[in-house]
RNA sequence: GCCGGUGUGGUGGAAUGGUAGACACAGGGGACUUAAAAUCCCCCGGCAGCAAUGCUGUACCGGUUCGAGUCCGGUCACCGGCACCA
C-alpha cells in the first residue's frame, strides 16, 4: 500500500476537529500542567510563509511530547491582527480593515489547520475582537489611574511616510522599522507609557527567569543602566546648572560644558546672551535635523558658545565656557554634561574644533594624540588635587564622596530606556479610551461603557497635519464629558500594535471572560507561561513591553507572578535558496502550501526541523526536502516487514532505547535536527535487521509529534489503536531503559602518541590490559608498534586507548 | 566604536577535551525494469596509490594537554544588536 499522505492528513485533521484531543483543561490537578507559547502571527494578506512553520512546528513538537509525557498542555493560537498593513490594503482596496482581518484569519486558520499543528481551537484570541480590546483598553485605564500613563508634549519620531509617530524601538537606524522611510522629530502631544520606573525591575528580575543569554544581554543593553554622579556647576548668573557622568574622577579635568540644544536653561537664559540670534539659529538647525542626519553628522561637532554666561568647575574653582552642541542628548541624564576632552573621545574632538583646553587628568596616555579612556588599575589620577595617585577605580568613589559631603552632588543611576511612545495617528487599532473635557481635562472613559468601539470611517487615510483618520468622525468625537457632562471630545489616536500583544497570552488562559481580562483561577492555575519561543526582532519590543504590563498587572493584582515567561527561547530565520533573505522581489518567496500540496504536512514539519540548528538562519532548498518525504516513505515501507514478534526484539534493543533517550532528550533541547538524525539512524538499522512490532511501535510513539498525521494511520493500520485502545498521541511517551542502551561488543578506538592507527571490537567494559592485550592483535597497531616500548596507556572507557611509546633500548 | 554570535566536505549540517564529517541533499556505481521513475545495496574531504595503506585536513598564528573542531592568547572574515547614552 502506498503513502496516501494527502487522504491520510485528512482523515486525522478531520478527526482531530470533532474529537478534540488537543483541548487544554483548566483547573486539571491529576496532571501537571505545561503552557507552551509560540508569538501568534500578524494574519497578512500573503497568508503563512516558511518562517510560520519553525517555532510553530517546534513547539507544537515539544507539546506533543509533553502531554504524552502526562501534562495537561495548553498549546494555544490567536491573532495579532491590527496593524498598518491590514490598513494600508482596505485604503487601496476601499474594504473595511475588519473585513479584511476576517479574511485573512480564515485562510491562516486554515493554513495552519492544514499543518496540523496540535492547537486548542476553542481559545482562538484576536486582538481587533472588541471583547479583547475591551480589555486592552482595561489595562490601559488602569496604567493611565496609577500614573504611568500621561499625555506630553515632546520631541518624537515621526515617519514621514506612514504618518505616523513611531517608538523608539521602531526607529532602525533613522528610518522607520517598517517602510524604511526617513524618520523626523516632531513635536507631537502624545501618551506615553511610563515604562522607565519599571527599568530597575525589568533589569533585576532577567536574573529570576529562564532566558538565552542573547536575549538576556540584548534587554540588558536596551535598558542600559549606568552609575555615576549627577553634580551641580554653578553659573555665573547664580543658576545651577546639573550634569551627569560616570566619570567624577575626571573632574579637575572638565575645561568646559555642553548643554543640549532644547536645554530649558538655555531658554532662560536666551535675554542675557549676546548672541542669542546664533544660539536660536543652532537650535533651529538641530530640531529640522533627521536622526539619520544626527548620526550621520556623528564625526563632525557642532555648537555654539553661549556668551555672557560661564560655570564655575566646582573642584578647580576655575571660570569655564558653555556650549550647546547637539551631541548632548536632551534625553539622558540631565541633557547637559561636564566636558571632560583629556579623557572622553567626543569631548576631545569639541576641543579641538573650538580650541578647547585639554588637561591630562589620568595618566597613561597621550592627551594631546586622542582621549585617554582607560579604566584599568593602571591608570592613575594626576592634576586632581586630592585624588592624585589615585586609580580611577579608587578615585570615582572618592570623588562621589568628597561631592556628596559638600552638598554639589551624589550618586546617580541612569537608564537609556525611554518612556513609550503609546499613541499612533492611525486608525487600524484600539481607540484610547480618554476623553479631553474643556474643564476637567483628560477623563477616563467610564470602565463599563469599554469596550470603546471603533467608529465606522469613510476613510483610513491618516491626514496630513498628523491626525488620526478618526479625527474627521465628529459624531464619535464630540462626546459629553463622564464627570462633569459638558461638552467634550475624545482622543482620537490609536494603541500601538504592541499593546494586543503584551498580555495575550493571559487571555488564552480564559478567553471568553467578560468580566475581567482573565480569571484568577485559571490565571493561577496557568500561569506563568512555561515556555515562550519567539523572534530575536521581539526582544526589545513585544517582550519588553509585555514584561513591562506583566509586572504592572503583578503590582495591581490581575496576576500572581512577576514574570510572564520562565522560558524563553528563539528561532533563527529561514533564508532563501543562497542564503538570501526572502522576499517578494528577489522571488525566492516559499509558500508552506506548494510543499504540502507536493510532499505533505508531514514532510513540511519533519524538513523544517531537520534543516538545521533551530537557533541558527538557516537557507531553504527546495531540493532537501525530498529527503525528509523519503525517510517518512521509508517509515511507511517498514510495515512490509515487521515480524509477528512483540516487544523491542534483542536486535534491535540497544539502537531502540538509545534512540528513545536520544530523541527524549534532544527534544527538550530544542536540538530537533538531531533528534530526527537518531530516527533515521534507527530505521537505517531496521532496514539492515528486520524489526519487530515492538520496534515499530517505539518508532511511532517517538516519531509521532514530528509527524502525527503518518504515525497515526499507521497505529490504526497495525492495530496498536485496537489494541491500546487510544490514538498514538494518547499513548504515553515511550521509556528507555539505561541497561539496555549498551551492546555486549565495542568499537573502540586504539591511538599511538594520540594518533589514531586502528579500531578494535572488544567486550564492553573490558579492562586495561584486555583491551591492549585486543590491541597488540591489530595489524596496524602490530606494525606501529615494532621496535618500541609502551610507557603508558591512557584508557577511556568503551571509547578508546591511547598508547605511549618510545623506541625500545 | 561597544556588546553578542559564527567560521567544519560540492551543499545543509553532526561531534559531554577522546575514532572529525553522524544524518541528509547533490554526485558516482550496481541490482530490479523492455525502459524510465520509484525502490533497494555500495562509494563519496584532499593528495599519493591498483589496493592494503600512508600523509594531510575543522578561517589563520601560537599555547595548554597523552589527546584540541572543542580550552587559553592573538589575528582575519562574515552575521546580528546597539550606537554622540557622558
């Protein structure tokens, strides 16, 4: 009988739908429970490409496992569905988003049904549901009632073709993440997210969960904390101006001082300078400036000198100039610094170009060739008063001390972590539910009138002036006031596509709850998620947001763990044939489809775990996947010539739990590529012995979350369904036994002067003078040896002898 | 510049400090077949050799070790992240 893998995946996804073996039981005790997470997709018009089926199929793999292992699992999937694309088709198209979102989750849906990929359907979430944004715009009425979200006028990224402002996580090198256009500042009234007063936790607690390490150390440098000092110069016109460093012992070293463009002093002081037209002219020229421009300009320094006021270097006590330049950033620290050239590249290159003074502060270097930055033991304090002869190690603490008893200074942490940006000026999201009233100002919109709905608009276009599509809908926007009942208008800006995402995967735990986001039943028995795989490009995005929100829920109670995820690990990228990213232009785009039609999902779920190192890019080959369809062929084939025997027969015993502790193991590694090796390998072997029914039943169980449609069919076919009574899936996870695992006879390895000169089959656990003696037999370890004498002989146990030698006197 | 990662056959990739190249793809040979496909079996890093076998080989240079793809020091190349963060 052939391989019919496109009537048999029917068969089973059509029994899998009516008998819902993947069904997640909330509150189950018997069984311990296991919540696996993959990142659920944004459901795009091109439908499911070869990077879906990586971490889906991974972890579809490692539930599999799990719950034959006897977990209750909750493997969900949902939909992260609003977001500009979506909208950027209804507004060429003339559809409505909805429409298209409805569309495109049902040809995913179907998609990843063809796959079979083990889901709980009924927990199906998508964040454009109004009874799931209810709940987004929940949280966000009770981040914005502790405080953490306020409205502000700021500087902010603004994407000069989505019209949009932008986070600044969504900002790629000046241009936007997603299209790839210019990116400009702006000054915008926005709602942000006060994501900075969670920066300690965020950085404290990566110590408390199961992360890799790249993950760890990406958030840990986006979060960026530093120590240093914050200390107060006093201008000449008696204000005091506070700068932050992390290096005070540099300090007798600071020669002038730099304030940021949009520095509020600068501001002030504007009347009292005699040239405050240049001075405005420099701030002028910074804001028109692109972030592209900023650090395309990065070499070169600009500034102006503002002229009729100085500070006074409170150690030296000496008069110093002050500069605005716009390589001080108004967002960190204090937005202005002390200058310290002798020691600090940037400083050293303002120097330079306005003929700064450069004093050699630590010593060790040559101040007048380029900055000194050394830190080491070696370099130690001269020109600084009392911290001479100091290392810069001692001397930092002694400087702070010294500044803190004189009560100009103290100790400071800093983060490069900024506050999100939360609101975008499109209409493909949830409504911010916030009401501006003339007299109360902003006003939450009463939590029983949420979910907020969005209006029905004849037009998604963002405006050109940068207001949301919804802004022309007077009738929605024009609303009374819930606390005093005046006349008032609502916000118009929508969430970001990242708030769907950083709680979905609580509403998984409860999805039709309507009186709160989740149960705290089903959140306590849930949560935390066991194990969430997901992109490298999240890292500082959706998984930082969603800890953010986690943590905020933790404070208000909604959840009983601070962290969301105990485990997280990460996929690489499929590439294209020749290692070239996919992508529509280069047409070297695969769609799962072509394959399944061609091979079957089975084959499309083995190949794509075979290809390679799951944490590694891999590129696609057509080609290969052959490969994989012809060991499942070959699986198949092994029903011709199975025995009657039952059991794991002695021939095969050693290969069978071997590969049972081999595939067990690498599973939960994530090594998926050797744990189909191993399969291979032991139906290689099958081939070569014959095998039992014993045998194949291993085979099945162990194959069958790689492959469930094919090792279902062939369980009923067998009669193991008849026999066990329960699908494959059902059966429990097959165990090996560690006595079995070794075979009676070795091929050991037999090295002179560690190299190697033959192999020979002896007992296993042989001893030392046994194997030798086995050794001495060989021919080519004979001749090697003639006319020398061993000296000494290192054994390693059933692997290999290395023998010493040296000519025979 | 800073922080990570990677470098192994024609290709994708395996190797707790212990027989480098498992397992596959491609390629070559054979069996079956009227033939092809499919299937089954064998070979497949380089150099030399009919072969047995010998030498050589994991980006490069050096070190530690009985033994190094693996550990240490240095160099080069590529990939990813951050980037005027004081």
């Amino acid at each position: 009988m052939k391989y019919d893998f496109a009537a048999i995946e029917k068969k089973w996804q059509a029994r899998w739908a009516e008998t819902k073996p993947y069904a997640a039981v909330t509150g189950e005790r018997d069984k311990p429970k296991f919540y696996g997470l993959i990142e659920f997709p944004y459901p795009s018009g091109q439908g499911l490409h070869v990077g879906h089926p990586r971490p889906f199929t991974a972890m579809d793999i490692i539930t599999r496992k799990k719950r034959m292992q006897g977990y209750n699992v909750l493997f969900p999937i949902g939909f992260d569905a609003f977001g500009l694309p979506t909208e950027n088709y209804a507004i060429k198209n003339h559809v409505h988003p909805a429409a298209v979102t409805k569309h495109n989750i049902e040809n995913f849906t179907s998609q990843l049904k063809m796959l079979g990929y083990g889901f709980d359907w009924d927990r199906v979430t998508d964040t454009t549901d109004p009874s799931y944004y209810k709940w987004t715009q929940w949280i966000f009425l009770q981040l914005y009632k502790h405080g953490l979200a306020y409205k502000a006028t700021m500087p902010v990224n603004w994407c000069t073709s989505c019209k949009c402002v932008l986070a600044n996580e969504e900002v790629v090198e000046g241009v936007c993440e997603r299209c790839g256009s210019p990116v400009i500042r702006k000054e915008k009234s926005q709602w942000m997210l006060a994501i900075t007063k969670y920066a300690e936790r965020l950085l404290d607690d990566l110590e408390d969960v199961d992360y890799i390490e790249r993950v760890k150390i990406q958030q840990r440098n986006w979060i960026g904390r530093s120590t240093g000092a914050e200390v107060t110069f006093r201008a000449t016109n008696g204000d005091g101006i506070v700068i932050y460093t992390t290096r005070a012992d540099t300090m007798f070293g600071a020669t002038y001082m730099v304030l940021s463009p949009e520095h509020e002093l600068v501001k002030k002081w504007l009347p009292e300078l005699a040239n405050a037209e240049e001075v405005e002219a420099y701030q002028r020229a910074a804001a028109a400036k692109s972030d592209l421009e900023r650090t395309d300009l990065a070499k070169d320094k600009t500034g102006v000198r503002l002229d009729g006021v100085r500070a006074v270097n409170p150690v030296t006590g000496k008069e110093i100039p002050i500069f605005i330049s716009d390589y001080v950033l108004s967002t960190y620290g204090t937005g202005a610094i002390m200058a310290v050239p002798g020691h600090d590249q940037r400083d050293w290159d303002f120097a330079k170009k306005f003929g700064l003074p450069i004093i050699e502060v630590v010593s060790g270097g040559d101040v007048e060739k380029e900055a000194f930055v050394a830190k080491d033991d070696t370099a130690i304090m001269t020109n600084s008063g009392f911290l001479n002869g100091k290392s810069v190690k001692e001397a930092i603490p002694a400087m702070i001390e010294y500044l803190e008893k004189e009560g100009i200074g103290s100790a400071k942490v800093n983060y490069k972590l900024r506050d999100w940006v939360f609101s975008r000026q499109r209409y493909w999201g949830e409504p911010i539910p916030m009401v501006l009233c003339p007299d109360c100002g902003w006003v939450c919109v009463p939590e029983e009138q949420l979910p907020l709905l969005l209006p029905m608009v004849e037009s998604y276009e963002p405006t050109d002036d940068g207001e949301s599509p919804i802004s022309k809908m007077t009738d929605w926007v024009n609303t009374t006031c819930p606390k005093c009942g005046k006349s008032a208008k609502r916000e118009t800006d929508t969430m970001p596509q990242w708030a769907g995402s950083s709680w979905y995967f609580l509403r998984y735990m409860d999805p039709h709850n309507d009186a709160a986001p989740v149960s705290k039943e089903a959140e306590e028995y849930w949560g935390p998620v066991d194990w969430y795989n997901g992109g490298m490009e999240h890292t500082t995005l959706h998984l930082l947001y969603s800890r953010f929100w986690h943590k905020f829920l933790y404070d208000i109670g909604v959840v009983h763990t601070k962290e969301p995820y105990a485990k997280r690990t990460s996929h690489g990228m499929i590439l294209g044939e020749g290692g070239e990213k996919m992508s529509k232009s280069r047409g070297n785009v695969v769609n799962p489809n072509d394959i399944v039609e061609q091979y079957g999902a089975d084959t499309m779920r083995l190949h794509i775990m075979f290809i390679g190192d799951f944490e590694k890019a891999v590129s696609w080959s057509n080609e290969a996947v052959k490969g994989s369809k012809r060991f499942l062929d070959r699986c198949w084939n092994l029903m011709d010539m199975v025995s009657d025997e039952e059991g794991i027969s002695e021939k095969n015993a050693a290969t069978v739990h071997r590969t049972i502790r081999k595939v067990t193991s690498d599973i939960d590694e994530l090594k998926m590529n050797t744990a189909i090796a191993a399969l291979m390998t032991m139906v290689n072997e099958f081939y070569a012995n014959g095998l039992s029914r014993g045998d194949l039943k291993a085979l099945l169980l162990l194959l069958s979350p790689f492959a469930p449609h094919m090792t279902e069919e062939m369980w009923e076919l067998m009669g193991f369904a008849k026999e066990t009574g329960k699908m494959a899936m059902q059966n429990p996870w097959p165990e090996f036994d560690e006595s079995k695992t070794v075979a009676s006879t070795v091929e050991m390895a037999v090295q002179i002067q560690g190299k190697l000169r033959g192999t020979i089959n002896v007992p296993t656990d042989s001893d030392e003078s046994a194997v030798i003696a086995a050794a001495k037999e060989n021919e080519r370890v004979a001749k090697a040896l003639e006319g020398m004498q061993i000296v000494k002989t290192i054994l390693v146990k059933n692997k290999l002898v290395n023998l010493i030698v040296k000519p025979a006197s």
